[in-house]
C-alpha cells in the first residue's frame, strides 16, 4: 500500500511562482516514475510532467521553460516548481507514482489557481 500526500497549492497572481511537493510513503516497490497531472474544470486529467528514477524528465509542451520536475530519492518526495504561472495553468494538480508513466498511485489532488 502506498500513500501520496500533496502540498504547496494556492492561489497566486500571474507571472508567480509555487511549489508543489508530493510524499510517498508505504511500501515503495517499482516506483521508477513520479509526477504530475493536472485537471482544469470541464477538461480531461492531462500528464504535465514526470521524472524516471534514470533522471530523465518529460514535460508537456505548455509548460516546457516554466515548469521544473524533482525529485528526493531518500525521501521519496517528488517536487514541481512551477514559475511564469499563468491562468491556464488553474487545475487541480494530483500527484503520480508508479511503474510508468501512468502510475498506479494517486494523490488527493492540490488546487492551483492562478488569478488577478
């Protein structure tokens, strides 16, 4: 059983900065993947960015240059600075793990809202 537990959303002005941070915790096999999604009202749950425990990344094209994956293997905590915010980057943000890309590991979701 693995746990992921999301903190650092909220609400912050265009052009600001956050950081999101997601903690594994349980019995962490096989978890070469960690990352993102986010989920805007009304539209699908995309994949925003994840790290391989081999240090590759992945981004997706809207945030390429804004956004920055991490990751702490002792802790087993995966980070998202996220800068340039804009409102289009509004979502609930939920937190990825597992043996893909697509992890089977799910956090609560953490409420980004990027507004004037």
């Amino acid at each position: 059983q693995v746990q992921l537990v999301e903190s650092g959303g909220g609400l912050v002005q265009p052009g600001g900065s956050l950081r999101l941070s997601c903690a594994a915790s349980g019995v962490i096999v096989r978890m070469y993947y960690m990352g993102w999604y986010r989920q805007a009202p009304g539209k699908q749950r995309e994949l925003v960015a994840y790290i391989h425990s081999g240090y590759s990344t992945y981004y997706t094209d809207s945030v390429k240059g804004r956004f920055s994956v991490s990751r702490d293997y002792d802790t087993h905590t995966v980070y998202l600075q996220m800068n340039n915010l804009i409102p289009d980057d509004t979502a609930v943000y939920y937190c990825n793990a597992g043996s893909d890309p697509h992890g089977e590991y799910w956090g609560q979701g953490t409420q980004v809202t990027v507004s004037s």
